[in-house]
C-alpha cells in the first residue's frame, strides 16, 4: 500500500455522516476549497452537470423552517422517483443503520413519536450552518444525476480532508418544489440531495456510531480466469 493509499484509506475511514454540528460558520474560502477539489471527479463527457446551491446561516434557518412547514402540509415531491422497495441485504443495511442511530441516541425502537422527531432533523439540517443543494441538468436524466453522485462522495471526501463534518442527505431531496422555490433553482434543475455541512460536535451522541461496510468479497463477481 503507498503512502497516497494510505492517505485516501484513511479519509475514507474516518469520514461518516454527521448528524450533530456546532453552530459555528464556515470560511467562504475553505468551502471553496471543497468545491474545487470535488470538480476534479469525472463526468460524461466531461459535462460537470452539477450545480451547488449554499446558503448562509441566516438564509439555512429560512430554508429550514419552510422544508420543516412543507413536511407538515405537502405531500413528498421529489424530482426523481423514490426507490421502489429495500428488499434482502439492502433492507438489513437500512434497518441495521437506522437502529444504531436510535440506540446512540436513546430512543426505543416501539416510540414513534420520538423517531419522527429525529427524522425531522433532516430538515434541521442536524444543526449545521450550512447546506449544500446538488442539482444537476433535466435534460442529462439519471446519467447527470450518477455524475453527481461522484461528485457528491468527493465533496465529503475533501470536507473530511479540510475537518469540516458533512451529511448527504436525500429526504431533502423529497420536497423538491419548496427547495426550489426558496433557493430560486429553475426548473430545468433536479433537486438531487443536500450535503449539511459544518464543524461536527463530538460530544453529541448521535456521533458516536459508524456503520460498516461490506467485504470485498459481497461485492465483486470474477469474470474469467
């Protein structure tokens, strides 16, 4: 393993996704730092699809109270269809990483009410200052949109670099109309995902889990000798 592996490795590892932020802002030049290392991800054709919306603390408390009125009286409606189901090892994933969170957090798996209440900090952004919304082109479909998947992963891969804690997170996703409407995003933009971002609070104890990863081996099918 090189030195640069290693490297890599090591920010892959100790990335995860923050669900607790201090309030703090930050820098303009450090988050453009970000952007430009994510830039460097390839893309069909070189198109670079993606586009990203940020906002201020001021304008991310904003945004949050109308993502958190939408959810209370629209119905979801994403740019891109919601996956179908979680079925087999995909479902146990999901359960697996859900569970976790409510065990760091203390919340027993029978009370509703205080599930809903932590998924609703989706919309509080987990308290972070900032979020990131990635849309990508309409007209590029779902190859403009796995384009920006990459350039989703390295943008947390550079924030991790930087000591900034981030987040993907679809379910903003889900409200399309209201994010596109507070953040003036015209309509020939998807509204793929948001990435909350900020300076991670450790002590929090929705911190305190990471969940794993599967085997080389669950994912690799030989071809040939």
């Amino acid at each position: 393993m090189t030195d640069r592996h290693q490297t890599l490795q090591a920010i892959l590892t100790e990335r995860h996704s923050c669900r607790a932020f201090r309030p703090d802002a930050v820098p303009h030049d450090v988050i453009e730092q970000i952007v430009e290392t994510a830039q460097r991800v390839p893309s069909w054709c070189n198109a670079q699809p993606w586009q990203v919306t940020i906002t201020h603390p001021k304008a991310t408390e904003r945004f949050s109270n109308a993502l958190l009125q939408a959810v209370e009286t629209e119905s979801p409606k994403p740019d891109l269809e919601w996956p179908l189901r979680y079925t087999g090892v995909y479902q146990d994933r999901r359960r697996t990483c859900g569970f976790q969170l409510y065990d760091a957090v203390g919340i027993a798996r029978e009370d509703r009410d205080a599930r809903t209440r932590q998924m609703l900090e989706n919309y509080r952004f987990f308290g972070a200052p900032h979020v990131a919304i990635i849309t990508s082109e309409a007209d590029l479909g779902a190859y403009g949109a796995m384009d920006c998947g990459g350039f989703v992963a390295a943008f947390t891969l550079a924030a991790q670099a930087l000591g900034i804690a981030t987040i993907p997170q679809a379910a903003i996703a889900a409200y399309a109309p209201t994010v596109r409407r507070e953040l003036k995003i015209p309509d020939n933009r998807l509204v793929l995902c948001g990435i909350s971002l900020g300076y991670a609070d450790p002590d929090h104890p929705a911190n305190g889990f990471r969940t794993e990863r599967a085997s080389p081996e669950e994912v690799i099918t030989w071809v040939g000798d």
